[in-house]
C-alpha cells in the first residue's frame, strides 16, 4: 500500500485510540489528540500543491477483488486534490474550535470525536477513490456517520428526527446511486471511473438505456447528498447537531459530496445534453427556493441552512452549465470557466459559511439563544464576533472586494452566456437563466443582511437572553478568524488560487489542456455589473421594508415537510399492517409461508428452465436391505402424524434419524453415521428431558381443512425435493470433484483414508471452524451446569 492508502485510512485507524485517550487522559480534552492529525493530512495535501499544478497526477492500486473489477485505487488530481485540502483543512479549524465550544465534563467527547474522524475518513475516501465501488462503501460511511453525528444529542427528539431524516433520505439516494453503479458496470464491464470515461469517449452509448439510467440513478444519488430540492427537507432539521458538526459536515464536507460526484462523473454523462440541463435546472429551482425560504426564519441555524441549500443549488447550477464544455468548448473557454466559478465558490462557500457557522456557534454558546427576534444590540458586546459576522455575510451577499463578490461575478457571467448561446437552442427559454439567478441573488442579499443587522445591532434585549452575553474566549474565535482572513485574501488575490488549485482541479473534470483564466474585480459596465448594482439596491430596500412585506410569506407554505411526515406515517402504519397480517405467533402458519414460496418458487424456476431430468443415468439398483430401511423409515415418518401419545412421537422420530444412519453403513459412509448416531440419540434425549416438563394438555381437534393444507403443502414440499434431488444427480454439467480427490488423496496429500484426507487437509479450515463451535457449545453447557449445581449448593447451605 502507498502513502496515500495510509492517508485514507488514517483517520479510521486513528480512531480506535480514542478510548484509550478517553481512558488515561480525564483530565485532558481529547480534542488536543485528535487534532494532529487533520493537521498532518492538511499539510501533507498542501505539500502536493506544485505537483498537481504542474498537472500531474498520482494513481496506484491495491488488489481487492480483481475478479469482479473491484480494487481499492486512488487516485489524487487537481479535483481530488481541492476537496482532500477542503476537508482536512476546515476539519483541522473545526475540531480546534469544537476543543472550547464542547464542555469536556458534560460531552461524551469520545463518541463525538470517534464519528468525526469515521466521518473525515469517508469523506477523504469518496474524493480519492478511482473505484465506484469503492466510493460508494465510503459513500454510506459517511451517511452512518452523518446520523451517528446529527444524532449526537440523542436525548433531544429533535436531534433524534433531524438524524433519521437525514439518514432515510441520503440512504435512499445511496441505494439509487449503486443501482447507477451497477448499470455502468453493466454498461462499460468495469468499476474504474477511468476506464468508464475512456469507455464512453471511445463508444459514446448516449442511445443505450443503461446509460440514460444509470445517470438517473447517480443524479438522485446527489441530489439526495447535496440536499437539492426537492431532498432538501433534511438538511434544516440536521441543525439540530453541535455547531462543530454543523460547520464541518453542512458548509465545507458532506453537503459537496454530490457536487464532487457530479464533477468527476461529469466526463461521463456530459455527453448527454439531460445532464446539462436536468443539473442546471435542479440547480437554479434549489438556488431560488433556499434563498426565498432562508428570509422567513427566525433561528440564525435554519437561516444558514437554508442559505447552504440555496449556495449548494448555485454550485451545482454552474456544474450543469460547465457540462457544455464537453460540446462547445472547441468555441471558447466559456463552460470550463463555468465549472472553474462552480469550484471557486465551493472553496469560498467553505470559508464563509464556516465561519457563519462558527460565529452563530458562539451567539448561541454566549447568550443561550439562536432566535433572532430575541437578540439585537451584540455588536459592542461581542466586537470580534460582529467582525466575523460582517466579513461573512457581505461575502455571502456578493459584496466586494470579498471572495463571495467574484464567484458570484462568475456566476452571473455563465447565467449571461449561456442564454445568449444559440448552440443550445434556448429561445426565450434561455433568459430564465439569468433571471432566476438574478432574483434568488436579491433574497441571498436580504436574508445575509437580516443575520447580521438582526443579531448584532438593533435594540439589545437582556431580558429575553438565558445569559448575559460577551466576547467569546479566544479559542473560540481563532477557527472562524482563520476563516475570514481567507475570505478576504481570496478575495484581494484570487489567483492564489486560479493556477495552482482551481486549474488543475478543472483540467482534472474534462481532460484537455490546463484552463488558464484571470480572475478579477473589475470587468466593465456589462449586464453583470447592472445585475449585481440591482442585487444591491432592490435587496438593500426589500431589507428595510422586510416587516411590510413578509407577510406574504403566508401563500407560501413548506409543504414538503408535511408531506415527508405524511409519507413516513402512512410508510410506518402500512409496515404495521402488514406484519401482523402475517405475524401471527404460529410456528405453523410461518412454515406454511415458506414451504408454499419455496415450492412456488422452485417449481415456476424448474418449469421455466426445463431443469426437470428424469434419465435414470447411473443410478445403483435397488437391493432389498435399502428397499426394508426405506418402508421403515417411510413407515416412522407416517405414523408420528397419527400417534396420540409424545413420547410414541418421539420414539418414532428417533427410529427415522436411526434408520436413515443405518443408510450411512449400507452406504459405506462409517463417519456419517457415526455422526448421525450421536445426533439423533442426543436428539431423542433432549427432546425426551423437554417434553417431560411440558404440561400435558389436550390435543385440540383439527379441521378437514387444516390437515389438508398440512397435507397438500407436506406433499407438495417433498415432491419437489425429491425432483431436485433427482434432476440434480441426473444433470451433470461438470465433472465430479471426487475424481480430484481420488487423484490427489494418495499422491500429494499421502494418507490412506480419503475421507479423514478431505476433512484435514481440503476441508481443515471448515473441520477447525467446526470443533470450534462444538468446544464453545461445550463450554456454555458446562458454564449451565456449573451454575446450575452452584445455585442449588448455595441454597443448601
């Protein structure tokens, strides 16, 4: 394994230390020996940077299941390489931070920092792996641990809801982003994101269904993990989690987990023009939704959640335009710029955002409150705090000189061209674009300025707090300071960024020569700049007149949550239903359901398959002891239905078990009857002992009926294996193994006895695995019985 298999790994490894660190150090915050690592790994993909930039990448594989084109590959390009930096660099500032906000006496910080790093793991093994299958095992690590983290105050049934939805709704996406997985398999003959792009550029199969469904499937999938409306509902109740988790998992880590899987499988579908638009549109609906929605909350959370969903749908709408770079590149550089402003912003929604969250982190951890009609007047109380909060939200608002300002620039420049494309063919179709995202930029402006304006100035309201507010501790403030800074650095100097990061991560989408594109503040009096000087003052003037306006708000309902909850109960009832109509507490009644499935089963697969095979080949003649066993045995097994008394049911039971022991010695089989000897009269003993204490009641009367289903399904269950048995030895599509063994017994293994041969050297591992589970049984009989005697003595004395 190389280094960058370790590094994969590490967080996993690292986390089964944490009981221990939980053990020997009490008095120390297990935060401090959690945080060397994201350290380490941030620096190591920052040691990366020049290699990457020079557009390089690195590959190597561990066999896994070759057989089944199953392989732990990673690969680190520039895509990958942006989202490792992401996810271990806001991890290193969001564990510092959670080391002050998390009281080390009242949290089970063990557990907490256990799923954290089980989630960093994940996410470092979805952005890394080449594999599909591979991704997609790291890619249900990460919704596990997601709820295990969502859920972290599990005595809250908010937490516990917020956890569940999240967990049903990206558990659904993942099951439909595997059946993707499969098409493509099925498709291209291979799980390697690789080889599937090769494939596809080499065979361009736009008109073969498995690969419109496998696009259906994997864009669910996404849509689901990167709460894209209309899978969105879960993300708002997911607040509920500590701050920590709310930064690190709903702002920089788990939310882009979709974004990245559009981005890298982008040179998959790209070809197909639904790729483009089902994203574009998605995108754009979840853009303007999550901005309209974010204005009419009142807790600082759900606004930033609303906020993120309305980010994220911006994000993934600049992914679907960038889509055309596949198509019309060949023109100008247009849609890879798109897909560089869609990767710009995700770095500067991380930074923004982040901080957003930490910052209401401390609001809430200093005042005991996230309402917002109960804070106001903190800005003298709380000055680093404010600072915090107004560089984050003008840089989510769009404002210069930010780094929100240029992507959002970006943003509309790609809105404005590709309205303006006529390759596309639009029509008027295509100003929507723009528009969309022109409106959902003035309510992203409005609900930016409220979570300010309406926590840090205002009137000051002491009464309505659960504590009297101040600055927070230093500690506390250095994660989200971090963060600001590089808000405004990226902002002063985007192209510290644009060369060495944000170029190779989109050379690494769609192949091709390295993107090289300026960013910049200024770009002349074009439609942009009247449609951020737009944003600036209808936003400005919705704010101020917000108490007039909001009102509207009533025409326009949340109605997926209800229909969520709706669906959930009525999901939960049906389950009910269904499971008493057929849990009914009758041994009897579930073996009549399995008998009558495996019957209906086997015989519609042995008619349909014509597996039915009746030539006697190779059968031995019948000789009269096997003939007198077989009336014996059949005879036994007949009389158990009619004899009243259990311990004549018992006796003949036995008699079966014994006779068909007695087939074993006619059939040469000395070991197996032996072994059937043992069991049937342990049998028989136990079930002698069991009965003995029963109590003795009569046998109720049974219908014609009931023992004609007994009867018929009794029939029926041997008929058809005895066909099995039958067609079975008849059908030979192989040679038999035993002439390996009659080979191989005497010459390579040199024992004398072919049976005692298998068991030792073919079979040692299933021999071994068997005396072991007759040793653990022995043991608990003893430790019964050694109870059982002690219980008895104790009382005696």
């Amino acid at each position: 394994m190389t280094l960058l298999h370790w590094v994969v790994l590490s967080p996993f490894l690292y986390a089964l230390f944490i009981p221990f660190f939980h053990k020997w150090f009490k008095n120390r915050h297990i935060g401090w020996f959690i945080l060397p690592l994201p350290l380490l790994l941030f620096l190591y993909f920052l040691s990366r940077i020049t290699y990457i930039s020079n557009h390089h990448t690195f590959m190597e594989t561990v066999l896994w299941m070759p057989s089944f084109s199953i392989n732990f590959t990673v690969l680190l390009d520039g895509l990958a390489l942006l989202f490792a930096l992401l996810i271990t660099g806001i991890g290193a500032l969001v564990i510092f931070y959670s080391i002050f906000y998390l009281n080390k006496k009242k949290e089970k910080l063990n557990l907490f920092y256990f799923y954290l790093l089980l989630f960093m793991g994940a996410m470092l093994g979805i952005v890394i792996s080449d594999n599909l299958i591979v991704l997609y095992t790291f890619w249900e690590i990460t919704s596990l641990s997601s709820f295990l983290l969502i859920g972290y105050w599990n005595g809250r049934s908010k937490s516990r809801n917020g956890a569940l939805k999240s967990m049903i709704i990206t558990i659904f996406g993942g099951l439909s982003l595997l059946g993707g997985i499969i098409l493509l398999y099925l498709m291209s003959e291979t799980f390697q994101i690789s080889e599937i792009i090769s494939f596809v550029r080499n065979n361009h199969p736009l008109s073969d269904p498995l690969f419109i469904g496998a696009m259906f499937c994997i864009l669910i999938g996404a849509f689901t993990k990167s709460a894209q409306f209309p899978f969105h509902i879960w993300l708002p109740d997911a607040m509920e989690a500590p701050t920590p988790v709310s930064a690190y998992l709903h702002s920089a880590t788990m939310v882009k987990a979709g974004i990245y899987l559009v981005a890298r499988l982008s040179p998959i579908f790209a070809e197909s023009f639904y790729w483009l638009w089902i994203i574009s549109a998605v995108g754009l609906v979840t853009l303007l939704y999550g901005s309209f929605f974010a204005v009419k909350q009142t807790d600082l959370k759900g606004i930033l959640a609303y906020s993120t969903i309305s980010q994220l749908g911006m994000i993934m709408s600049l992914l679907g335009i960038g889509a055309a770079a596949v198509h019309f590149d060949f023109i100008d550089n247009s849609y890879s710029t798109a897909t560089a402003a869609a990767l710009f912003h995700l770095v500067n929604h991380s930074t923004f955002k982040g901080s957003l969250f930490m910052m209401v982190g401390i609001v809430d951890h200093e005042t005991g409150t996230r309402d917002i009609r109960k804070l106001g007047g903190l800005m003298l109380l709380m000055p680093v705090t404010f600072t915090i909060a107004v560089i984050g939200s003008f840089s989510m608002a769009g404002l210069p000189p930010l780094n929100g300002f240029l992507s959002k620039e970006m943003f509309f420049t790609a809105m404005v061209h590709i309205q303006n494309f006529k390759l596309l063919q639009l029509g008027t179709w295509g100003a929507l674009f723009p528009i969309f995202a022109w409106i959902a930029s003035i309510f992203t402006f409005v609900y930016c300025m409220m979570l300010l304006f309406k926590t840090f100035t205002g009137t000051y309201k002491p009464d309505q707090l659960e504590k009297k507010p101040h600055e927070a501790p230093i500690g506390m403030l250095i994660s989200p300071l971090i963060l600001v800074v590089l808000v405004v650095a990226f902002g002063l100097f985007p192209n510290l960024l644009s060369q060495s990061i944000l170029s190779p991560a989109v050379s690494a989408v769609y192949g091709g020569k390295p993107l090289e594109f300026h960013i910049q503040h200024w770009h002349g009096f074009k439609l942009e700049f009247f449609m951020t000087l737009g944003v600036f003052l209808l936003g400005s003037l919705l704010t101020a007149t917000f108490s007039k306006w909001k009102k509207f708000y009533r025409f326009f309902p949340e109605l997926l949550n209800p229909f969520y909850t709706l669906l959930l109960k009525n999901s939960i009832s049906f389950a009910k239903k269904m499971t008493n109509s057929y849990m009914v507490g009758s041994i009897r009644t579930y073996l009549v359901y399995i008998f009558a499935f495996l019957v209906a089963i086997v015989g519609y697969t042995l008619a349909v398959e014509k597996a039915v095979n009746f030539q006697n080949k190779n059968i031995a003649s019948i000789g009269i002891y096997e003939l007198l066993l077989s009336l014996v045995l059949v005879g036994a097994a007949i009389s158990i239905l009619f004899v009243k008394s259990r311990l004549s049911s018992i006796i003949l039971l036995g008699a079966v078990g014994y006779s068909v022991s007695l087939f074993f010695v006619i059939f040469s089989a000395p070991d197996l009857a032996l072994t059937q000897l043992v069991i049937e009269t342990v049998s028989v003993s136990l079930f002698l002992l069991c009965f003995y204490h029963l109590p003795i009641k009569a046998r109720k009367k049974k219908s014609i009926g009931f023992k004609l289903t007994n009867a018929s399904i009794s029939l029926l269950v041997g008929i058809t294996a005895s066909i099995i048995a039958i067609s079975a030895y008849n059908t030979k599509l192989f040679d038999s193994i035993s002439k390996y063994y009659i080979e191989n017994t005497y010459k390579k293994a040199a024992g004398e006895n072919m049976v005692n041969v298998i068991l030792v050297d073919f079979r040692g591992f299933d021999t071994l695995f068997e005396i072991a589970v007759l040793a653990i049984a022995s043991i608990g009989i003893y430790t019964i019985i050694k109870l059982r005697l002690g219980g008895k003595n104790s009382e005696n004395k």
